[in-house]
C-alpha cells in the first residue's frame, strides 16, 4: 500500500484517490455529460487520476484500475457507475486482487440515482457531486479486515415434520451434525395426518417411513421429541440455544398434532394420522442446552380450523374438513358402489373450495385476532380433486359437486387431475367469492339431511341447489402459533404472518440474520415437493456456510476509542441489538482503570444509532466514520463547476 | 331455484350422448355457433351437468335450430362433443315431450 503523503500546507494525510468513470454503454453517458464530469473532478486535490470507460465493469476497465494502483498512481479507488448491490464487490475484488484492502474503495452510483431518474445539465451536475463526495470520503478510508468468526459445525433444526427432516438428512449426507428439536412426541409433522398426496397419489406414510428411517439411523442426526426452544442468544456460527423436554400432555396441541402416545406404539414405525416415534417420550422434565453454527427453521403450518358455523361446520355433524374426511376413509375402508363415512352411505356430496383462503377484506370476517387470510394456500385444490377422483374411482355410485371460485392446479401433474376429475363426472359449481355457498338442513328434499345453495356462474348467475348426505370443506393452511419464537429470535413476520425471508425471488430461504434459514410452509403454504426443495436449499446454503469452519462478515461495525470513552453507557442505552454492545473493564497504558464501551462485532448490524448518542465522539462506524460523513457533505454542498 | 338431480346424464346415456360430463364451460361452442345465441350450445351441457331435465324440456324449440354444422364440435377442446350432444337431447326431448 502506498505511504502516506502529508500535505504540506495544513499537514494532513493525502491521499492519491483515483476515479473512473463508467458510460454503462449510454445508460449512464446518454443523460449525463460523463467527460464534463471527469473534467470537475479532476480539479480536485486529492484527485490523482481521473479516466473514463465505456464499461468500467468490463475486463479492461478493470484492469485499468488495477494497473493504476499498482505502478503507485492512486492508492483509494471511486468508482461511479450503476448501483453498488451491482458492482461493488466486483471493484473491491479487482482492488483485492492488485494487491490492496478491499476497503480502500469508494463507490458512486450515478446510474440508478442520476441518468436513470434525472436529464439535461442538473443530471450531470449532480453526478459531480456525488463524485466528489466520493472522493472526500475515500480519501479518508481506511483498510479494513473482515470480521472473522469462528463456525460450529452443528446445525438446529427445529420442527421434525416433512421439511425438517429432509433438511437434517441433507446436512447430515454433507457431513454436518444435526439435531432436531420436535414439540410433539412424533417426527411427521402435518403430513402424518394425511393418506394420498396429490398430485402423484404417493402415500405419506411411505414417504415418511422413508424420512424418518434415514433420520433414525444416521448417527450424525440427534432428535429431540417433546421439546420446544425456551432461550436463544448467539450470531452466525455461534447461536446458543435452550431446550425444555417435557413429557407429553395427551390429547391434541393447538397446531393439531397428537401427543397421544399409547403403550403399544413401537419405536421407530410410522404409526398412522401420527407420525414415526423416534424414542419413548421423556417421564421427566429435562433441560438441554444445544451450541450450533446455524438454525433451521422447519416450524410447519396450523391447518384451518372452519369458524363454528361456518359452511355450516359444527352446526350439522355431515359438515366435515377434508383433512377429516382423508382420516375417515383411510380408516373406514368400503368397496361399495357408493362411499360409506361414519356408517353413512354418500349418494351425493359437496366438496367446497377455499375454505380460509383467499379472504377478501369487506366480504369476509376477520378472527378474534382481527386476521384475515388473504393468501391461496396453494394445496387445497389439488388435494381436493385428488380425494374427489379416488372417491369417484372407488365408488362411482357417489355423486361429487365441487364449489369452487378458481381452480389452480399450477403444478406439474395437477391438471391431470382436475381433467381426470371431470372424466369422473364431477360436476363443478362456480361461486363468487361475496356470495358463496350456503349450508342448510331446511329444504332439502326427500331424506337428503342437507342443501348446498350457491349461485352458480357457470350457469349464468342461476340459483343451483344440490341435496347432498356429506359436505367436505378444503381448508386451509395458517401460519403455526410460533409467536414465542419469532418473539425471542425477532424473526421477520410477512403481512400474510408466515415466517418472511430476504428476497422472494434471489433469496428465499434465507433471513436477513445470518446463519438462520427457513424450510418449508413456516414460509408459505407449500406442498411437500415444493417443501423438500425449499429444505433442500436451505440444507445446501446451511452446509456451504459451515463447510469453511468461519464465516467472513463485513467489517462495517463500530469501534470504540478507548481514550476518548469516558464511559457514559449512553450507547449502550441506545444499542438496538441486544448483545452487540456492552461495558468492560479497561486498563489505560498509564495503568488507570476504567469502564468502556466494548463492542461484539458479529452481532452489530453498523446502524450507528450508538455513534449519534455518543456525547464524546468516542464510538464510530468502521468504514463510515462522522469524519466520512461529514467530508462527504461538504463536498454536496461545495460550489463546483 | 334449480334443483340439481345427479341421474340425468345416465338417463341421458341411453338416448346416444354421454360427453356432457367432460365441458368444462368455455364457452367456446357458443362463440363459434353460428346461428343462435344465449350460450348455446354450452347452456343444453350444462343443464345436463345439473340434470336440470325441466330447464331442457322448457325450451326445447332451440334444439331444432341447430343444423348440425359441427363447428362446436370440431373446437371443443374437452371433446365433450356438444354437436352429438344435442342430437341427444333432440331425442331425449322426442322421448319425453308432455308426458308428464
């Protein structure tokens, strides 16, 4: 690195900034005077170089910079180009590999924030000004090292139904040690309580016996049944959490699933509509603590309990939800011309779609929690149409009518089945969503005991009453009651209150706290494709961050100077992160002791909300210091030309 | 009100037509008939779909308009077949006109 130069006049360091200029092949040069710029900030002293390129991203414009640091010409690099999320690691890289710190560089972006939003001389005066404020604060970079945290190599996953499980046999195939911690007595989660899965008509109980075998015999995976996460603390590559393992309440938890577990139950069968017994559950309370580098979210979903009354749920005992009606037949088989369920034969049934989906605010009410679902949880209509065509198969002699209001079959092998569906002579009644069907016992005609009443609009907005012996709702999925959890971990909650990652489309199985990852319908309603991808992705990002043993983490967090702390605590006070900033003992080199500020750099996020309280000036934001800041602005406010 | 009776289409089978069950309610039939309006063909398909035999029986005049060009037919893309579909209704129609 090149050696300080003092200027002569005032005796401050100065440095030698180069700044290169990028056209971005006209969408920067088009609305912006690109040489007029290079011409003003060329004027200015800490300018030693000032060059433009068409395409500075390109390998030349790279190397252009690369040869200037090296031959000695410039030792801090500013770039203005596009957006930094675009090319800033780029240019550091090309800095890096010219032998300098990466962080001696600067970036501008003159694209989104000028061409792209403003025209004629204004444009190309406000890209010289930010520039030039560039300019002023790269002169007073300093290199910085990443901070480099150490990473145990154990990943927690915390939910043992479909995505969890996959998620722990995927790490586990990498090598990494794994350890799930499951609430209930079963792994199997939500699936364990369903039969055929559509599209493909594969049995849960088989994919589940699969998973779970994999996970039972693999030594690297530990599974923790009836245990929930009591405490969380720790960063990236060091979390730290607290396990209660309780023996099992009986009856069925507020997400659904069974905690009945029975004498006769075998360790490690898959026991059906519960799941696979991983190891008798716990006769006594244990407390477990559990180090690991990375956490898995496999938390699942809570499916959609109708409201009391609702399609007339709870009301008749012939109003029943599909995940109901999958158990019944599964455990009630017949082979007669019509279905029998309860030791009722069906002559005719309504199966009615979108059952806590897809509410509409204005039409449909909010719970006591004053939620809507406004989402389509996605699994219902194939499930549906894949119950109706081995209803139909089976037992042709029961007539199906579905009410739907869309059908959507996105995936691959779902449209089969709504086409197989209509082959079976299902007949489909669609309804508006403000005017959706009605269930009732009065009118129904013969000994049928009820009448779903919907105006149709396949038959021109025409009232079609069906006299039906069994009504089958399509509910739902809801996010699970994990508010303990996103509470303690503060994980991101969408508007929809499933679990929210990074970025739906470039990261999404990813938070924006490092090292977590989300698997499976925690996220979204999914289907169990879709799940083991999603657990796949975040077994494969979870792997690949602890497969280096440490992770690398911008160094852009706040330093304390010792000498200027007098130890107020006011930062501390105002630190956002709970473990990010804290007092410690300190020895001067004059041997006076006194407390300062210390900061824990994995676990600052660099909001500076520290640095604003601070009455000393003693606490700053590595890479953007006050003095940064401040040099920046006189620069947006300075008379150019 | 239109009361949904499930035997129809079987009732149906024996005059000749049982691909009612397969439209799936484009509408395509009707925007390709060239000579009547009011959704039909789809309209006959789908009273058979309910079984809604009274609606049929009602208006049974628009059956005898049909000449039987087969364009629906030909761009149905379920091959619910309407053309061959209201030549059965014509002869369901035959079978059952004021019996009751």
């Amino acid at each position: 690195m090149g050696d300080d130069m003092k200027n002569e006049a005032t005796g401050e360091k100065q440095r030698k900034v180069g700044v290169y200029i990028c056209y971005c092949g006209g969408n920067i040069s088009d609305h912006v005077y690109v040489e007029k710029v290079r011409e003003s900030v060329e004027k200015m002293p800490l300018v030693s170089v000032a060059r433009t390129n068409m395409f500075m991203c390109s390998d030349p414009g790279q190397e252009m910079i690369m040869e200037d640091l090296k031959s000695g010409a410039v030792d801090r690099v500013v770039v203005a180009s596009c957006a930094p999320s675009l090319h800033q690691t780029t240019f550091r890289n090309a800095v890096k590999r010219a032998g300098f710190n990466p962080y001696i560089y600067e970036h501008a972006n003159i694209r989104e924030h000028v061409s792209w939003v403003h025209n004629g001389d204004s444009a190309t005066e406000k890209a010289a000004r930010l520039v030039s404020a560039a300019v002023a604060k790269a002169n007073l970079l300093e290199p910085l090292e990443p901070i480099r945290v150490d990473a145990i190599a154990h990943a927690a996953v915390i939910g043992g139904g479909m995505a969890g499980m996959k998620a722990a046999t995927d790490l586990a195939d990498k090598g990494v040690k794994v350890t799930i911690i499951e609430k209930s007595p079963f792994l199997g989660g939500n699936v364990a309580k369903l039969d055929r899965l559509a599209p493909s008509n594969t049995k849960a109980a088989d994919l589940l016996t699969s998973l779970a075998t994999n996970v039972l015999a693999n030594p690297l995976i530990t599974v923790h049944s009836c245990s929930t996460v009591q405490s969380y603390e720790g960063y990236v590559g060091n979390f730290k959490l607290g396990i209660k393992k309780c023996p099992p309440d009986t009856g069925t938890d507020k997400d659904g699933c069974s905690r009945n577990v029975t004498s006769g139950m075998k360790t490690g069968a898959y026991i059906p509509f519960a799941g696979v017994l991983p190891d008798a559950p716990p006769s006594s309370e244990e407390n477990i603590t559990i180090d690991a580098g990375v956490i898995i979210l496999a938390t699942g979903f809570k499916p959609y309990t109708p409201r009391n009354g609702e399609y007339g749920y709870s009301d008749y005992p012939e109003v029943i939800t599909l995940p109901e009606l999958i158990q019944l037949m599964a455990t009630g088989k017949n082979s007669g011309d019509r279905l029998v369920v309860n030791g009722r034969e069906i002559r005719s049934m309504a199966m009615i779609h979108c059952v806590g989906s897809r509410h509409i605010p204005g039409i449909h009410t909010e719970d006591e929690a004053g939620n809507l679902n406004e989402y389509c949880s996605r699994t219902c209509c194939a499930a549906t149409l894949n119950a109706a065509n081995n209803i139909k198969e089976a037992h042709p002699g029961t007539s199906i009518y579905e009410f739907y209001r869309d059908i959507r079959t996105y995936g691959r092998g779902q449209e089969e089945l709504y086409s197989r569906a209509s082959k079976n002579k299902v007949v489909f009644i669609r309804f508006e969503a403000d005017a959706g069907p009605e269930v009732t016992s009065k009118e129904a005609p013969g000994d049928y005991p009820l009448l779903v009443r919907a105006k149709d609009t396949l038959t021109f907005g025409e009232e079609v009453a069906v006299p039906v012996d069994l009504v089958v709702l399509a509910t739902g999925m809801e996010p699970a009651a994990i508010s303990d959890l996103v509470t303690m971990m503060k994980l991101p909650v969408g508007a929809d209150r499933f679990l929210q990652e990074v970025h739906p489309k470039l990261r999404p199985v990813e938070l924006p706290k490092a090292g977590i990852y989300l698997a499976g319908t925690c996220q979204a309603p999914m289907d169990t494709g879709e799940v083991s991808n999603a657990a796949g992705a975040a077994a494969a990002k979870a792997a690949s961050l602890l497969g280096k043993g440490h992770v690398d983490l911008d160094p852009f967090v706040a330093s304390v100077d010792a000498d200027k702390c007098k130890g107020t605590g006011e930062c501390v006070k105002a630190c956002l992160v709970e473990g990010a900033l804290g007092m410690a003992d300190y020895e001067t080199e004059d041997g006076e002791k006194k407390q300062i500020a210390r900061v824990e750099p994995a676990m600052c996020t660099g909001c500076g909300a520290c640095v604003a309280v601070c009455p000393d000036n003693a606490i700053d934001i590595s890479g953007w210091t006050l003095e940064q800041y401040e040099a920046m602005v006189d620069w947006i406010v300075a008379d150019i030309k | 009100m239109l009361l949904v009776k499930p035997d129809f289409a079987e009732e149906l089978a024996a005059h000749g037509s049982d691909t009612a069950m397969e439209c799936f309610n484009c509408g395509t039939c009707a925007a390709i008939c060239p000579l009547i309006y009011e959704h039909f063909p789809r309209r006959m398909l789908r009273y058979i779909q309910l079984g809604a035999k009274e609606k049929i029986l009602e208006e049974p005049a628009e059956l005898w308009r049909c000449l039987h060009c087969g364009l629906c037919t030909q761009t149905c893309p379920r091959g619910a077949d309407p053309g061959e579909v209201i030549l059965g209704l014509k002869r369901y129609v035959t079978a059952n006109w004021r019996k009751s």
